[in-house]
C-alpha cells in the first residue's frame, strides 16, 4: 500500500538540493523500503530566478507562510538555518498541524524547549537528526538505542571544519592561518569561519545532545567554550612527540550530581579512536552504565550526508516512528535546568608549554608554583640548547588537578623574571581510564 506525504522544503541551497536529489533518484528505493511517496509541493527559496533549472520540476515560491500552511504538506523541512524568519515559520507550522524537520542547531541550542513544547500540544513532532553530526545518527541513538543506559560521559569531535584544520597543521606542519586558507580553498571552511574557529557551532551542538543524553536543560550559555584560533603548530609538533593529537572536543559529563560541559582543544592520546579522526569527519564517544563505550564516526557535514540526515526523519515521521517515540519520550519538554559544575572545580590532565630563559633556578621557579597549588608533574621535555641567551620551551604535563589550582598556578609562573612569553596550557584526556573501560 502507498502512503502520499505532501512536504515543503523551506530553502533550497545545498543541503535542499541534496534533499531534492535524494527524493528524486532514490524515489523507487524509498517506496520499496517504505511504501511512501514524498509529494514535494514547495520549495522556498529566495530567488526563484537562482533555480531555473528545477523550475519546471517544483513549484517554487517565496511565499514561506502560504507554504508551510498549505492544507495539503504534512511535513514542514526547515533548511534555512539562523534564528528567524526560521523560528518563527517553525512555530508557524506547529500550530498548523505539521510536523517538522530541521538542521537549525543554532535555532534549538536557543529555542528548543519552546519549539518542543509546542509540537506536543499540537500533536505533532520536530525530527533533528541533521542538527548534529550530519550523517551520524546519534540524535537516534540517544533517543531510542541507548534509552536503557544511565549516560556517564559523552565526547566528541563535532565541527568537522576545525577538525580538517588541525589535521592539516598536525599533518602538514603548518601554521593556524595556512591551513584555514586550505579548508576556505578547499570548501570545507565559510569565508566568515568564527562559528566554527571560535568553538561556538561545537558548543550549540553540545547542547543538544547532552540534554538528550542527560535528560536535562542545558543551553549553550552553560558550556565553556575555547576555540582553535590561537592554537600555534609548536603545540601540535610537541603532542605528536608525546604521542598525542589535538583535537577540538565536545566533553559532557557527569561528576557527582552536576554536569561539567567544555568545549576546547584537548590533547587525545594515540591509542584513542579519536585521535585517528582525520579530515572532515566527525566522531563522537558515548560512555553507558550498561553499553560501555559506544564510537558512533562518520561524515559530519557536507550536503549529502546532512541531507541523509534530513531525509531518514521524513521518513521517520511518514512512518509514525518519529511521533510515537516524541510523544512519549521526557527528553524534549518539561527537563530540569541543568546543575553545571563550576569550572574551577573541574579536574583533568595538563599540557603546559613554558617559555623560559635557560638559566640556574628557572625551572625550579615553575616546578614550586606547581607545586605550591598542589599540582604534580607527570613528565618535563626539554631540548638541549648551545646558550642561555635564547628562550627555550619547556613542555610540561601533569597529573590530575583542578582548573582553578592550574589557572592560579600558571598566573604565578608567567610573573617569574625568566618567563619570555604567557605559558601554553591545554587539556588532556585520557580514555579509558577518565570515562569507564573500552
């Protein structure tokens, strides 16, 4: 039996286009699968004239609100992207009856819990499995699969324009500003790149998934946040010597009854799956009680994985698979506002790389404000050099300490006289031992 379901698409840029194309060229394959026919009765878009070559095949229009309230779509699939006018049609079409489907994770990192609330008292349902990942359905995963597990941990690599950065300066060898223009020339990074570079698009994504995976309201006011752009390939050359990568991580977890949440270049060790994550891609770690450790990889962006994404909650929503589980599931309404660990308190691991004057004392000037905080080296890395005229790097990494204890630490270290330049100070996870075994 064939099930008609009338659907507009709100934009048409590359992801619509992927959309368009995957309804068309899979249409036999889907009904087969299925046994449903997507009726496309809209596209809007901005410029019809933009979209001639599709003119004869779509109705196109830019009348947004005569679409999404046409009598005959049963879907909404928001593409458009920023807050408004997206949000607001989204709200448009709830109240209408229509389902949703969207890839906005700047839109739900802000407006989530009012959109949500608002497709359940109107019966219908928001699909948004392209928000986050692109192709790697993990919104699925934390929704359905993994529902029977107490989550402890999730982390991950989420932005995969930073990652094809930083895979290109640890591989390369090349300064930030290099490999940015190869990611720009490349198409895998916006002529305006601070969404990504600056940590933010991570952090919207973050909130998403960890109030899935926590069954809390977090927003991405509650994350710190720290970007790539001042990372200097002297840092990636010296992980790689200790036998680590850097990569930008998305990090929740729960410590005692609050959430620590973080976004920041970490030092990953070799032996970890994410430190292979190369390119564009996307990874992320989910830590159950029961599962253990679950490693979901995949293309993250681009327009036919995100259009993959877009495509599976059509059908999702067609099949009433989506509406059931949102009707039923308490992840999307009504959550408790989220208790965030202070970000003094939380612990972890440290990279430190001192520029110091080569001369008797200096070293032990920074080992005793260390120490006077409580901190403990782990290991010290230090090149032989011909004179103490020169500055030299001392790469330090520690055991366990608080961020508060380091923050302090490193303010005295960069008053000592021999101290050249502010001290270098990253992150450094270490899996499994941080997040339960493998």
């Amino acid at each position: 039996m064939e099930t008609h379901v009338g659907i507009v698409l709100l934009g048409c840029g590359v992801v619509g286009r992927g959309v368009l194309s995957i309804l068309d060229q899979e249409r036999d394959l889907l009904k087969q699968r299925t046994g449903i026919h997507f009726d496309v009765r809209h596209v809007v878009c901005r410029d019809v004239s933009k979209h001639a070559d599709i003119a004869g095949v779509y109705q196109l229009t830019t009348n947004a609100e005569a679409a999404v309230t046409d009598p005959g779509v049963q879907i909404v699939v928001e593409l458009m992207g920023g807050l408004e006018p997206a949000g607001g049609l989204i709200a448009r079409a709830l109240k209408a009856g229509k389902h949703v489907v969207t890839a906005n994770k700047a839109l739900l990192a802000v407006r989530s819990a009012e959109l949500f609330k608002l497709a359940k008292n109107h019966h219908v349902s928001i699909g948004f499995e392209a928000s986050c990942g692109g192709g790697i359905p993990i919104i699925d995963a934390l929704t359905r699969g993994l529902l029977a597990n107490r989550i402890d941990a999730l982390l991950g690599i989420i932005n995969g324009t930073c990652n094809f950065i930083l895979s290109q300066m640890s591989q390369h060898g090349w300064g930030y500003e290099q490999a940015l223009k190869e990611a720009q020339k490349l198409g895998f990074a916006e002529a305006d790149p601070t969404m990504d570079v600056n940590g933010r698009d991570t952090a919207q994504k973050l909130a998403i998934l960890a109030s899935l995976a926590f069954n809390v309201a977090v927003g991405e006011q509650d994350i710190a946040v720290s970007g790539i752009d001042t990372l200097q390939a002297d840092d990636i050359r010296y992980a790689a010597e200790l036998g680590y990568a850097i990569k930008l991580l998305a990090i929740a977890e729960r410590v005692g009854e609050s959430l620590a949440l973080r976004v920041h270049p970490t030092l990953v060790h070799n032996e970890d799956l994410l430190a292979d994550v190369s390119g564009s891609f996307n990874a992320i770690s989910v830590f159950g009680h029961a599962i253990g450790h679950q490693f979901f990889y995949g293309r993250g962006a681009g327009q036919m994985p995100t259009a993959s994404a877009v495509v599976a909650d059509l059908l999702g929503i067609a099949m009433g698979v989506i509406p059931h589980a949102f009707e039923r599931l308490n992840v999307h309404t009504d959550l408790p506002p989220v208790k965030v660990l202070p970000p003094d308190q939380l612990e972890s691991r440290y990279y430190l790389r001192v520029t110091t004057r080569d001369q008797p004392g200096a070293f032990a000037g920074i080992t005793s404000a260390l120490g006077r905080h409580g901190i403990s080296l782990k290991s010290v890395h230090q090149n032989e050099t011909d004179t103490g005229d020169n500055p030299v790097p001392v790469v330090v990494t520690t055991h366990r300490a608080k961020q508060g204890a380091m923050t302090a630490a490193i303010r005295e270290i960069d008053a000592l006289p021999s101290i050249q330049s502010p001290t270098i100070c990253i992150r450094i996870i270490d899996q499994p031992t941080e997040f339960g075994q493998v």
